[in-house]
C-alpha cells in the first residue's frame, strides 16, 4: 500500500470495444482513486460505463489507454499469471447472476479459489466454514445452488469472495436479481465486510443504499459526472 492509502488508482481510462467498423467507447476518460476502508456506490444510467468500469477494476478486462494502479503496482505490467494471482488474492468479485459453478456444493464453491491458491486440505476446510460462517450459511454447506434461495446464493458467492481474505470487494448490481430483503442482508454483509476494514464499492441502482455509504460516484456516458464523498 503506498502512504496515503490509495488500494486503487486509476488515470484517464478509457475502454473502446471495437467489432468490425463499430466502436464504441464504454469510458471516454475515467481517474479515481479507491482508499483502503472506503465503502463506494457507483451509479449511473443503463450503458454509462458502470460494469466497464468495475470489470477493468477487478483485472477482468484491460482499458484501451490510461494507468491501473493496485496496490502502487501497475496492473499492464502483469503478466497473465499475475492477474490471475491478483484476482485470486486482492479482489473479491461479486457478480449480479453470482457466477456460482452449479454442480457443486457451497462449500465446494467456497473451496475453489483456495485450491487456485494452493492452501493445504486442513486449512481450506477451516476457512470455508469460517466463511460460510460469515454469511450465515454453515448450515448449508452441502447444498448446491439449485437448493438455495437467490439471497443465500449471492452469500455464497461473497464468502467464496472472501476465502482468500481480500483487500477489495467489488460487486456489480448484487442485488439485481434479489427480492428487497435478501438484498438488504448482502447490503449489511457489505457494511460488516467494512467496518472490518476492507474497502467495498458496489454498483447499484438503489439510491436509498448509495445514500447510506460514504461515497458515491456517478458515471455518465463514460465519465465521471460527480463524485461525492458524504459525511460519517
Ligand atoms: N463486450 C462489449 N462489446 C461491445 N460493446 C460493449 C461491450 N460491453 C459493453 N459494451 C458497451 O459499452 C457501453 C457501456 O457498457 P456497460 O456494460 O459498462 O454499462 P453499464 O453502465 O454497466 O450498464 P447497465 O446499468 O445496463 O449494466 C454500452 O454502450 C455497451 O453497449
Ligand atoms: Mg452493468
């Protein structure tokens, strides 16, 4: 981490997708920087560049041009092996349809990134009950996705975020496709995850959640149009 903080730091980023004689610029020029322990909504219209944005931020995809800093390193220079290290290690992904591998179990969910990681049976086996845990889900450790509720889903999906202790959560709309009270619980899970220190920024279109964290930056046509940082 460097000194002041900065987990994430991006400058003038910009994201053409191009097929064929179409392109389109998904961000025309995006700098932000994310310090350890912020909690961030991210907002914005339908195709402002939102899921653009949090895919570059996650190592998921690579800008046309501009600088990723994680961490004080640059993100362009890694190599393949790398960005797969960071994305097993620094980031946890929370995706809007929770990405969970349906054949398996939760704790096999949970299990994967810790097998990526190398981490020994005895261990793994302790920190996926730790983190199912965390989720209120121990009890559902042998169910697969098919046998949850979309909610417990999402938890699944965020414990297996969480099963290499991460630096940063990043999640696109999880709350998309949950009910409004199985996505207040992921919304608690986010502030816990919080005030444990980990720095959290979220897509949504629910402004009554935006409202409750600290910061909010709205994205609009591939640009920052505000970027606010509320009070306590
Ligand atoms: N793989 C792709 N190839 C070509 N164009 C893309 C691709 N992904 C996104 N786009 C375009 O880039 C722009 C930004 O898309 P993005 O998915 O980042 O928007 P968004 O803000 O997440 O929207 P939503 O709220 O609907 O999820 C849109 O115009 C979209 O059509
Ligand atoms: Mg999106």
């Amino acid at each position: 981490m460097n000194r002041n903080g900065t987990l994430i730091s991006l400058k003038d980023i910009t994201k053409v997708y191009s097929s064929g004689k179409v392109h389109v610029t998904a961000l025309a020029g995006v700098s932000l920087d994310i310090k350890r322990g912020e909690l961030v909504a991210v907002i914005g219209p339908s195709g402002s560049g939102k899921s653009t944005l949090m895919n570059i931020m996650g190592c998921l995809d690579m800008p046309t041009a501009g600088s990723y800093h994680l961490d004080s390193e640059s993100v362009a220079e890694f190599g393949i092996h790398q960005l797969a290290s960071v994305r097993n290690q620094k980031i946890g992904f929370i995706f809007q349809n929770f990405n969970l591998l349906n054949y398996a179990t939760a704790y096999e969910n949970v299990e994967m990134p810790l097998i990526f990681a190398g981490k020994p049976a005895s261990y793994r086996k302790e920190k996926i009950m730790d983190c199912l845990s965390k989720v209120g889900l121990a009890d559902r450790a042998d169910h697969k996705p098919t046998e949850l509720s979309g909610g417990e889903m999402q938890r699944v999906a965020i414990a297996r975020s969480l099963a290499n202790d991460p630096d940063i959560v990043l999640a696109d709309e999880p709350t998309g496709n949950l009910d409004s009270k199985s996505g207040g619980e992921i919304i608690s899970l986010f502030e816990q995850l919080n005030s444990e220190g980990r720095s959290v920024v979220t897509i949504t279109h629910d402004m009554s959640i935006a409202r409750r964290w600290n910061r909010i930056v709205k994205i609009k046509d591939g640009l920052i149009e505000s970027d606010m940082v509320l009070g306590g």
